[in-house]
C-alpha cells in the first residue's frame, strides 16, 4: 500500500538525487558510445577494447556514488518505510517525461536493494513491474534526431538510395570503392530474396529504414535496418570494416532474422551505440528479431543491468507459470562450479563452491575475477554472457531435495534457508546449450558422422577465434564447450582462462634418457603459465573418428609454434578481425572466388 500523502519532506530530495544520479550515469554511458565513431575512423582499436571495459563499470560506480551521496546528504539508513514508499512515488512523478525510464527505474532498484534489507525486495519500495511505459516515447524523440529514418527509393533510384544511406553516417574515412560495395549489396538482396529487381512490384510504401547509429564493436560499424515492401519486411544489416590497405568496404550483407541473431549473439561483447531512447531501438530490434529476448537486446546494447532487470522478471513469470523442480544438471559435474537448472527453462544457474579437489588450486575471489574478465572482453561469438545476482530468492519447494543437499554440502557458505524461501547469495546465470561432450558422443551413437564432423571442426575454429582475442581457454575438455542451436561452439567454463600473451607455449622437452620416457612423471620443470599443446592430443582425441577429423583441419592447435606466432601477433599490437558471419559470406571472398572461376574457364 503507498501511502495517502506526502509527510516526509525529505522524500523528494532523495528521489531527486537518485535520479541525479542516473542522469550522470547516462550522460557519461552515451558520451564513450558516441565516441566510439571517432575511434572507428581513427582505427584506434585498442582504444575501442579499453573503452568497452571501462564503460562495464560505469554502471556499478554510479550505483556506489548514489548510495554514498544519500547517507552522507540524507541519512536514509533512517528513513521510514512510509518515507520510502513516498520516495518512490516522486521518483515516478520525475520520470514522467524522462527518455530512459525504465533504465532509470533499474537503477532506482540498484541503489536501493543496496540499503534496504531484502525483506523490502518488493513491488511497495522497488520497481519489480515496471512503472512507466515506454510506448509513447517514439513519438517523444526530437525531430531532428529521430531513432530511425525512412528512404524511399524507386527502382531506378536504388542504388543512389543504398549509396546515400551509408554516406549519411558522415564517416571521415577514405572508400575502396562504395559503388562497387553498393551493387554487391544489391546483387546480394537479390540472390537472398530468390528475386530480380526487375521482378519486383514496388507497393507505394516500399521504403528502407534505417537506425540512426550505427552499431560499433571490435574493428566493425553496422548499418542496421529494415525493408518494407507493402506486407513484406526483411532485415538489412551491412558490416563496415577496413580492408588492408585502411579503406573502408562494406564486408557483406545480411537479410535474415539467423543473420542478425548471430550479429547480436549473447556470445559477443556488447556495441557501443549513441542513443537517446534505448527502447525504442530495442523495438525496432525485435521487429527484426521477434524470437530474442528484450532483455538480450538492452544487454547487447550495452545496457546489461537493464538486461539483467529485464531477465529476472521474465525469470519470475516463468516459474509462476511452470511446476516443474530446479534439479542438478546432467552431464558430468564441475570441480569449481555446482551447476543446476529448471527443465523448462532454458538456462543453468551456477554457483562457486566453497572447496575444491586436486589439482585445482583457485580461490572463490579468482574465479569471479575470471568471469569479469570475460563480462570486459571481446567474447568473439564463442564465450557466453554471464549475468551475474546477489541475494537471489527461490522458492525452496520447487528445488529437488538432492539438488538442496549439494548445495548446502558444496556451497554452504552462501545457502540460507528462510521459510519457505531458499536464498543463494551469489551466482550466474547461462544459456543453456548441449555439451560438447554428450554432442560428440549422441553423433558418435547415432552413425551421424556430418554432424560429429561438423562439432569438431567449430570446437577447433572456436579455439582459434579465442586465440585471436588474446584467450587461452585453460581446460580445453569438451565438456567445457557447448552447441548452440545455430550449431556454433561456445566455451562456458572459465575458472581456467587466461590472457594467451601471459602463457608460457613450450614444448615437450626431449627425455635425457631411457628412464625418463618410461618414467610416469613428468621429467621436466613445468611453471606456473607453461603450456605444452602436444600434450592436448591424448585428452581431446581418443575417439578415433574425432581424431581423425581434428587432424586433419586442426592439427596446428597441437603445435607450439602456432600459439607462439598469435602470442607474438598480439604483443606487437595487432589486433584480429572476428567476424559474426561465415568467411565466404564476404563480398572480397566472393569476387576472388569469382576470378578464380573465370580463370579455370
């Protein structure tokens, strides 16, 4: 219940100062997302990975600046209950004309579960439904910055049409050749949509809309938008990246809701785009791509707390609308991580144990910096997002009893039963996917060698594309990988992981003499960082089917030298180019396929 009147004339200031607080946040948020153009003009990528880490941060710095401003200013450790209902009800009031509420009603959530016990996690002194809507703020956007602009081209005005969207985004750098990109594009639509231009009837609303930033991480800008066509719509997506000689091309294009849900992939790191209403890009978005998660989307903006907040609730509807028993997971269980998940709902919870067997030799702390270090880095398509929760409330009957033995036997330390509620103090949270291990061995089973074929082809592309973002998985078992639904490989356990550049890649020492190659101890020093990659083959590859397949595409991954040469790449400053589509899907690649051909005839 809120209260009936406003008797604490402290509530609006503390609202208003909150929200102060957000306002900096976002200000600061959108100040490194739009200057990521300029890092893209200037090539500065190693510019471009060190603002994506520092912008992860920004967001848990103003949460702390918030909460430290309202105990020193307004003491609020003692506010009341009523005065913190009435807080919220002005904090509503400030948000009726703002362009971000529901992020700032996320970060209202923020600051006070970090002072309020979590008796008040709840709909009276939190925003667990959301409050505002952001319906009617597309209509709100300054003309002159809307969120997305509409072109209208006829058929004979196309290409002119295609050529001046990519000039509007005013980018200061030289083309290759932007006429000739521009009719790959058109030549691509074409092919994609099974049509000639000439085929087509333009309706009378036939348009291209565009969003009005483009979408930067890693070495890439993508143009994102849609094509309308009376009731045809079909996406539009066109990568921008510099060919060697430091000329901007269009890389290729895509047309598919499968295209851009790998472009936007909860196995990427996160774009650096300029936006003043991040909902209505997030509509746009899912027109384009109705299967994905709002919730994924604001996390591939950027925007992961509102990701998280978003998650949560469509967490919560779940279970009111399943009866089906958290349980462990299946497959083979974690030496750092118990790993549980609810049947019905697509994703494994995990959380760290409070001991570990031989050889493991890690603490609670380390493996939380390792899963941080992953949340900062370019995930190159083939590490999963995490998100990670304090304090999470689950309702102990719906746990399955083994399920609550392991937890309070291998995670004690952050198990609290509360009535009827069962609290978990801190864990993760990831898409669940089917293990690479239990993959090989249903393929195996089954006789399906394309897909046992296809399996270990992607494991050893998703290692190398990890090795080109300056990353040593550590534990290279299968089981520590799984398959999407896209059939891509993506590593998920990361107790293990390490910058390639800090490895030591050796290898084996020759044995001194005969006792020591039938010595069963290794006979030579190992440090701390050393790696031996022959030495991978007798773990990885002892299905024969497997080992043939590895050998005969990855057999440089056994190799010193060629962990040493990316080492090398990537001390001297070069930084790879990881792509969200196949290789062949490149418009370089497919004129020079094209040349090769016309010289066989």
């Amino acid at each position: 219940m809120f209260p009936n009147q406003f008797t604490d004339s402290r509530a609006f200031d503390v609202a208003q100062a909150m929200l102060e607080g957000f306002n900096r946040h976002y200000r600061l948020f959108r100040k490194t997302s739009a200057a990521a153009k300029a890092r893209f003009e200037q090539r500065d990528w190693h510019g471009q990975q060190r603002a994506q880490r520092e912008r992860i941060e920004f967001y848990d710095r103003r949460v702390d600046e918030a909460v430290e401003r309202l105990r020193s200013e307004f003491h609020v450790d003692a506010l009341s209950m009523d005065s913190w209902q009435q807080v919220k009800l002005h904090y509503i009031g400030l948000l009726t004309d703002h362009h971000q509420p529901e992020l700032a009603e996320t970060f209202f959530n923020s600051v006070t579960t970090k002072l309020l016990h979590r008796a008040y996690f709840r709909n009276d002194f939190i925003f667990v439904r959301p409050a505002i809507s952001t319906e009617y703020l597309e209509m709100e956007e300054p003309a002159d910055a809307p969120t997305w602009r509409p072109w209208y081209p006829t058929r004979e005005t196309l290409h002119q049409t295609v050529r001046g969207i990519v000039m509007s985004f005013a980018l200061q750098a030289a083309w290759e050749d932007l006429d000739r990109d521009v009719d790959d594009v058109l030549e691509a639509m074409q092919t994609r949509m099974n049509l000639r231009f000439s085929d087509w009837r333009l309706r009378a609303n036939f348009q291209i809309q565009v969003l009005s930033s483009l979408f930067y991480r890693n070495k890439g800008a993508y143009l994102v938008g849609r094509v309308i066509n009376g009731f045809t719509v079909f996406p539009i997506c066109l990568p921008l990246v510099y060919n060697a000689a430091d000329r901007l091309v269009i890389d290729t294009a895509l047309f598919s809701e499968d295209d851009l849900q790998l472009v936007f992939s909860f196995a990427r790191a996160y774009f650096m785009v300029d936006m003043e209403l991040p909902s209505a890009y997030v509509q746009f978005l899912r027109s384009l791509m109705p299967r994905k998660p709002r919730g994924e989307l604001y996390s591939a903006l950027g925007l992961q707390k509102q990701g998280k907040n978003m998650f949560y609730r469509d967490f919560l509807s779940h279970q009111r609308h399943s009866t089906d028993r958290f349980r462990i997971a299946p497959g083979i269980k974690g030496m750092v991580m118990l790993v549980f998940d609810l049947p019905s709902f697509p994703y494994v919870f995990k959380v760290i144990k409070d001991f570990y067997p031989e050889p493991k030799n890690t603490t609670r702390e380390q493996i939380k910096a390792k899963y941080l270090l992953v949340k900062q880095h370019d995930r190159v398509g083939r590490m999963a997002d995490t998100l990670e929760y304090s304090k999470v409330a689950f309702p102990r009957a719906r746990f399955e009893d083994e399920l609550v033995a392991e937890l309070k036997h291998f995670c004690g330390s952050l198990i609290e039963e509360d009535g009827d509620v069962l609290v978990i103090r801190h864990l993760y949270i990831e898409r669940r996917m089917i293990p690479l291990n239990i993959y090989l061995h249903d393929a195996s089973e089954a006789g399906d060698r394309d897909a046992l074929e296809h399996a270990v082809i992607e494991y050893g592309n998703a290692i190398k594309d990890l090795v080109a973002a300056n990353i040593f998985p550590g534990d290279m078992l299968w089981k520590n990988f799984g398959i999407t639904r896209h059939g891509k490989v993506v590593f998920y356990d990361y107790d293990e992981i390490e910058y390639l550049t800090d490895c030591n890649f050796r290898r084996v020492p020759l044995p001194r003499h005969e006792e020591d190659e039938l010595c069963g101890e290794v006979w030579y020093h190992v440090g701390a960082k050393d790696v031996f990659p022959e030495t991978f083959g007798p773990f990885l590859l002892g299905n024969p089917a497997v080992r043939e397949v590895f050998m005969r595409h990855h057999a440089d991954l056994l190799d010193a030298a060629f962990w040493q040469a990316h080492k090398d790449r990537i001390k001297a400053g070069h930084v790879h180019d990881v792509f969200p589509y196949e290789p062949a899907r490149r418009f370089s690649a497919q004129r020079l396929a094209a040349e090769v051909a016309q010289i066989g005839h």
